[in-house]
C-alpha cells in the first residue's frame, strides 16, 4: 500500500462531559503503517467553555493535560471561536479540514494549520511513526466553570 491509497480509519470517542473532564485513550496503528492526521470532527450537544482555555482534542505522542504539558505533535483541534470563548452547541459540527481550508490565515500546503489564534487548528503536522503508540486526548476547559459535551471522530490515513 502506497501513498496513493492509504488505509484510512476514524477513532471514535462516545459522547461525554470531556469539557469538564480530560479523556485519553491510548492507540497502536495497524503494523508496519505510519500515519497522518486527515480531520478531528466534533458534534457538541453542550456548550464548550474555559475562560483560561477551551476543551480541545489533541493527537500526540502521550497523554495531555488540563493547565499542563499539551503533546499535539500530529494534530490539534481548540474547540473555540477564541482561546477563551468556547464552541457552541447550536452551530455543530466542528471540523478541523474544514475550518483550516476555509481560514483566512491558512499558508495552504502541509501543515493544515489555521492560526487565528495560536494552535487553533493543526493537521497533517507530523506523521506518526509505524509501529508505535500515541494518543487521543479530549482535554478539558481551563478556567471558570469548564464545559463541553459531545463525540469526537479522529480520521488517520495509515501508509
């Protein structure tokens, strides 16, 4: 299997309060495949919220922490229209793709980044080596009385 057809699997995260409480789940790709970040696809039925930082969805090489270390070496997606101001239930979906290919600050090209605010979007940043674990993390929001409810979809093209 080349680059021209990848293996593609979507990580699925039920529904949960992962505003309120940082999630991880712990991932070996399929043997012998590196993999590539495609889309981090989120329908809230609750209101994202943190006044210090908003709920977010990171993809990295560990597990990340609320107010500490953030691993997003392969992807990141802050559930905000600001770094404070969280996403809100009645306009889900949120795509990553989507909104990084439609911002105005996105330089085009590999990273799929949009930087309206700082990490708000990052794709296709790294690959992620064969053979070796990393992680989904559903962070919690920062600040103030943090919230988000909703279902996460993390789709991975392996190679």
């Amino acid at each position: 299997m080349g680059y021209d057809t990848p293996k593609r699997e979507v990580y699925l995260f039920p529904s949960s309060a992962f505003g309120a409480t940082t999630e991880s789940r712990k991932i070996l790709g399929p043997k012998g495949k590196k993999g590539l970040v495609r889309d981090i696809r989120t329908y809230l039925t609750a209101d994202c919220i943190g006044t210090t930082s908003v709920p977010e969805i990171n993809v990295g090489s560990a597990a990340s922490t609320a107010g500490g270390t953030l691993y997003t070496e392969y992807a990141r997606h802050r559930l905000g229209t600001t770094a404070t101001a969280g996403n809100t239930a009645a306009n889900t979906p949120y795509r990553a793709r989507a909104l990084a290919e439609g911002g105005a600050n996105n330089p085009g090209g590999t990273p799929l980044v949009l930087s309206d605010f700082a990490g708000h979007v990052q794709l296709e940043t790294a690959f992620i080596p064969a053979d070796t674990a990393f992680f989904i993390t559903r962070v919690q929001g920062v600040g103030g009385v943090p919230a988000g409810t909703g279902t996460t979809e993390v789709e991975i093209d392996w190679f």
